[in-house]
C-alpha cells in the first residue's frame, strides 16, 4: 500500500501525500479478504446508522452492500467502519478502508486535491438550518447574532461562513466532532440553532426528545451531492464502484426489483436482458460475474426500493424523492446504460 503523510490545511479538508509503492488492486484485495471494508458515519438515522446490536442500516450502508453484492456475491459481507469527519479521508487514502460511504459532499478540491475519486451521487442534498420552534424564528435571515452548532470537518462550516457574510450577519460557531454531539449541544441550549445537510438534519431531528419542537427552515444555502468516494490509481475498484450505484438507478428505470428481478430471467425486454447479464458485455467489462447486477438487486434492492426504506416514506424520516427522482419524474438521478 501506499504511505500517507496528512496535515490539517483548514477546517473542513485534510490535505494528504502520497508516496511509495502503487496503488494495490482493491477488488483483488476485497476477494482475497472475503469482504468490504467500508467506512460510515458515527451514527446517522436513514444513512448509516448502528441499532443496539450494532447491525448497521441506511442508504449509504446499502451502497456498500451493493458493492458488496457485485464483488463478492454476498451483501453481508461488509465490515463497517464508523468514522468522524476529520477521520474519514484518512482512513481511505490509508488503504484503511475500501470504500468511503458516510454523507460525503463531492466538490473540486476533494476531488482534485485528496487523490481520491467520486463514484457518483446517491443522494442529492442542500445545507439547511434546524431551530426550536419556541425561538419563532420563520427564515435564516433572522439568524443574525445566533449561536450555531456545526460538526467540524465538513463543508457546512464553509458555506455557513460564507451565507453569513453574504447576508452581512453576525454568528457564533458552537463546533463538536460527532452528530451526535452537535444534536446534544442543540438540545441542551448551546446553541439557538444547528446547521448541516438538509437530510442530516431530519436525521437529528428524530433523535431529540421531543422531534415535534424543533423545525427545519425553508432555506437551502448550498449544493450537496453526496456519494461514494475511493482511492484515485485503482480504475478497476473505482468503475465496481461507480456501476454498483447505477445499476441501481438502472433498476428502478427499467421497473426491476427485489421481489421480480427472478421473474425477469425470461423477459424479452432486450434492456433488461443487458440489465441482467443474459446478453452484451454481461460482466466482462468490470471483471465480475455476468449476474454482478442481479446480485445487487436481488439482494439489496433498486434505488427506489433503497430510498424509502432507509430515508423515504417508508422510514421514519419520511423525506420525499425531491431531486432524488429519476429524472423521468422530474429529478435528478440518471444513469448512463448498460449496453
């Protein structure tokens, strides 16, 4: 593997170098260990979240188990690796972890500066604000002078700055390492209001004791596509990756499911029969097995069926699709074909 040396440049990013031998074959090395390594948040409801057995579940859980399905046959075989903010880059470039799933925001400098590669976006998102109800506070322009809880090492502290001085408002970060810490400090009064991806909020929400005091205001103040990320140097690892999300988009397109992909095997529909590897380049392209998309599927799910049960209407966060549509239905989420 690679050796890393990191410092700190600001608050939000971990600048590392990288030098010594090249970059190992991660799929070679996922096979040869029996299963993925992947790296989660701390403790986020709908995106990656421990239960009190420790069993794992949420979106960016499942993305690792589709990888997972495609490379090893098997969702279950995943190790997953909570992960704090500052830690999670590191963690990868280090050969730490496979896989970095963990509501990551894909921007230039992280995808240029880091030596590391988005694999696609699995959940289009926005940075809000989240206040108690009884504070009467209707818009983020009458946030003037609040105090703020934040977690450090992310992008949030960098659009709140600059929303801040574009607004010529004063605030005072409250900042903590974890979720979890800044959801406590909200609820302990540390701070008039918490600030973080839209998504990451409804998550926190449910976690205070009484959900229904507290409200999401109607501002979104940044771009946050959240996706995947794996080591750059290592194409093969990285199109796994890439292709395990889109076949999941390419499954709820094509109308394919869990529960009918079986059924599928005697379609005639020739775009699902490519979906399914009974016919084109099947596996060959990625060095998988021809049913790698079958697998993922059968096993986890399309990305609609993904969607409502980690963060949609069938969970407890009961987000609507918004941007994270298909694009058939006025969202965003399109991926190219397999053919």
């Amino acid at each position: 593997m690679k050796r890393i040396t990191c410092s700190i440049a600001t608050a939000a990013l971990t600048v590392c170098l990288t030098t010594g031998l090249a970059q190992a074959d991660t799929k070679e090395e996922v096979i040869k260990r029996g299963y993925l390594q992947c790296g989660v948040s701390t403790g986020l409801p709908g995106f990656s979240n421990p239960d009190e057995k420790g069993a794992w579940s949420g979106l960016d859980v499942e993305v690792c188990r589709a990888v997972a399905a495609a490379t090893l046959g098997d969702a279950t075989k995943v190790k997953f690796l909570p992960l704090t903010a500052k830690e999670r880059f590191t963690a990868l470039q280090s050969g730490e972890i496979d896989i970095l799933s963990r509501n990551t925001t894909w921007t230039l400098t992280r995808d240029s500066s880091l030596g590391l590669n988005f694999a696609g976006t699995s959940y289009y998102d926005g940075q809000g604000f989240m206040v108690s109800k009884g504070l009467g506070v209707k818009s983020a322009l009458e946030l003037d002078g609040a105090a703020v809880c934040i977690q450090s090492g992310t992008t949030s502290e960098l659009n709140l700055a600059d929303y801040f001085k574009q607004n010529k408002m004063e605030y005072k970060p409250i900042v903590f390492d974890t979720s979890d810490q800044t959801v406590k400090g909200f609820e302990a009064g540390r701070c008039d209001v918490l600030t973080s991806d839209q998504s990451q909020l409804y998550g926190l929400r449910i976690k205070l004791a009484k959900p229904e005091d507290a409200v999401v205001l109607p501002e979104v103040i940044s771009k946050e596509p959240l996706g995947p990320v794996v080591r750059q140097g290592d194409d093969a690892w990285f199109n796994i990756v890439k292709w395990s999300l889109y076949a999941m988009i390419n499954g709820e397109e094509l109308g394919v499911t869990s529960a009918n992909v079986a059924s599928m095997q005697d379609t005639t529909n020739p775009g699902i029969k490519r979906f399914l590897g009974l016919e084109g380049i099947k596996g060959e392209g990625l060095g998988l097995a021809d049913d790698w998309s079958y697998q993922i599927i059968k096993q986890v799910g399309n990305y609609g069926e993904m969607f409502e049960r980690t963060v949609g209407q069938s969970s407890p966060l009961k987000i609507g699709r918004g941007l994270n549509a298909l694009w058939t239905q006025s969202g965003l989420q399109y991926a190219p074909p397999i053919r």
